[in-house]
C-alpha cells in the first residue's frame, strides 16, 4: 500500500508534481490495533502515526485494524459487538473500518481528522466532506449499519484474535508483523526515527541523509 | 509560543496525562510566509511544517503569516488587497489571518485541515466544527469582513514586506528569523530533522535520541 499515492497528493497533484523518492527496498509495515475511543490510541495516531507517514508515506505501510479490547458474540448469523468505552466506541470503531474498506488509504487523512476532534463521532461527517465532498454520508452510514460492515468488523475480530503474542493493551503495534516491547517502546517514543532506521533502502529526504528531493514547488513573486 | 499546549493535547488531557519533555533551551523559530492557495505552500504546510511541529512542539514555535505574494494599496483608511491566486486567496488569507488571531496557536489544526482539504475555503467552517464546536462561524466572518481583519492583514503586509533579505517566491521560510538558501531547502527537504539539529538542549525522544519519554497512555485489556 505504500506505492499508493496518500490523498493528500493527489488533491495537490493537479497543481505541482512532487517528486516522490522511489523506493528501492520494502516499505517499512506499520500495524496498528486500536480502538476509536481510547486516549492513548488517538495520541498516537494523531501524533505519531499519520504525522510520519505524512512524511515518510514512500518507505512505509500503515495497517489500521479498529477493534482493541473489543468483544463479539455470534449470533444467527450476525455478530454483536462490546467495546471497552461502549456503542460510542463500537460506533466509531465500525465507521473508520467501513471509510478504510470504502477509500482505502484515503480515509487516512478523514480517520485523522475525527480522532484529533473534540468528539470523534460528530466529527465523522464534516471530516468526510472536507476530503471528500463528492461521498454521501449514507453510503457509510449503509456499511456501518448493514452486514458490510458486520462482516469487516468480524474480520478486524479474527485478525485481533490472532495476534502473537496476543494484545495486552491498545494501543498495540506491530512492525513488519511483529510485536516486542522493545519495539512498541520506540514505536511510541519516536515512530519516525523507528522507521527511517529500519528502512534498508536509501533513505528519503524527511530521514535527514541520502538522497534529496529533485525540485521544490515555489509560487513566484 | 511552544510553551502553549497545542490544541490536540487540549482535546486528549482531559482523559490522560501527556509527559512532554521539559525544553532546556530556546525553541526553534520557523516562519512560514505564505498563500492559501498556493500548491507549494499547502505541500509545505501539511507535509512537513505542521507534522513537524505536531511531533516537535516541545522544541519548536510557528509562526503563520499568510499574504505572500499579495499587495496592498490604501484607500481611505482602508486597504484592499490583490492576491497572487485572486480573490478566493484573499479570502482563504484572511479567514487564516482571523482564525490565527482569535485561537492562537490552535487555529494549527484548523487550517492544516483547510489547507489539506480538496476545497480550502469550502472546508473552512466544517474545519472549524471539528475542533471547536463552540466558536461561531459568523465570528470568524465578522472579523473576516470588518476593521479587524483589515487591520490584521495590513499586518501582514508590513511583516512580509520588511523580510530582509525580500522574499522571493512562496513559501518563504525564515529560521529564527533568519533566511538563507541553504536554511530553506533544509526546510523543505526536512525540516523535522533541521529542527531537531538546531536545538541546543536536551534532543526529546521524537528526534530518536536522549530522553526517553516518561510514560506511555494505554488502555489495558
């Protein structure tokens, strides 16, 4: 997903060609398991995940998985959902899982402006429009409510559940698959440094060395 | 000014306690002389300045001044503005120039919203509801349509004009105040690193060195 241009661009693009470092090794895959209402989850997205891979988008992966300490029972077919901080939480859970099923790595940007709001839910539909003013709200809200959305999240559930070593706690990093303290520890320390040094290729301008950007786009006097 | 708690830690205290990192030395002054609607500035502004300054508050201070390439002419008391990008940069200039008057520091958010948007005045007011959903938009217009507004972008004016050397193109960035070539392209190559090298004190743990921080928020299983 890396190879993917993040949103951002391509709302710019039409004006400027930013010349994106071409990778010459595997991105650097960062997984977060989270859930939408829990302090430290926000924090870290808000200032640590989205913010790097803003600036490091070319070396890096980003896999959001909204489920955390949440529970599911089976029931006729359908599963119910408990979250730690309640139907908010699943509401907010289901709503981010339905934008990253609908765009992709283009509900970053939108995933981040709800969970730097004030309250995440209410934020969810003046973010979407913001980013795209062009995606009804009911055709989320249809994913959030109807067994699309079911179905995503059962599958959140699964890969949760799978984790090794289970989650202890959200939020729950993993780095190229895999989870460690010592890995978690400078993941929330300082993400960005984290992946400018386990990347092995040549490292972009935003780690401070290697190759430099080829043009910067100036409007002139 | 980095001594302000920037606005997402505002939203989040309320649920935890967020250890930032006691600066030993003067911040990092970064100002950013800019347009609303110019590609290169909106790329600057949301890829590295705000990124940069969301992960490097603690060591670091902004200053906006949004006008650029703009002029001014008075007219009885009164100046009228002529923008690079038109009226529509006039406008999104001084809806800015407002909000940076009226929340400080926490109009960041918000205009990094607007300006990452597909529409940058058309996301003003949603942008606004996201993070603070008690500030009337009307305010925000009346000082956009009044005196104040006027005044503040004259401002503006009078602070680009007297950039020394005079600014070439946008965006124009000054490092304590001081611009040279060199210091720019540091800047749009990667400012997160230029920032973390210029500081005199204790690097934080973001710049991937040094302290550590003291603990971590997380929502137990």
């Amino acid at each position: 997903s890396s190879s993917l241009i993040f949103f951002f661009f391509i709302v710019l693009e039409q004006c400027m060609k930013f010349n994106v470092t071409k990778p010459n090794a595997a991105p650097v895959n960062v997984s977060l398991y989270y859930e939408s209402l829990c302090p430290g989850c926000r924090q870290f997205l808000v200032f640590q995940l989205v913010p790097t891979f803003i600036m490091l988008q070319d070396i890096m992966g980003i896999d959001l998985v909204p489920y955390g300490n949440a529970q599911e029972k089976e029931d006729q077919g359908k599963y119910i959902f408990t979250c730690q901080h309640g139907e908010d939480e699943c509401l907010g859970n289901m709503i981010e899982t339905c934008l990253l099923s609908m765009l992709g790595i283009n509900a970053f940007p939108v995933i981040l402006c709800m969970e730097s709001g004030v309250d995440v839910l209410k934020a969810a539909q003046p973010c979407l429009g913001v980013y795209f003013p062009d995606t009804k709200w009911d055709s989320v809200m249809n994913c959030v409510k109807g067994d699309e959305g079911n179905k995503l999240m059962h599958q959140n559930a699964v890969k949760t559940n799978a984790l090794k070593p289970p989650h202890e706690y959200v939020p729950w990093i993993t780095v190229n698959g895999e989870h460690t303290d010592a890995l978690q520890d400078k993941a929330m320390d300082s993400l960005f440094n984290l992946v400018c040094s386990l990347y092995k290729g040549d490292k972009p301008p935003a780690c401070g060395q290697g190759l430099k950007k080829k043009t910067n786009s100036y409007c002139m006097n």
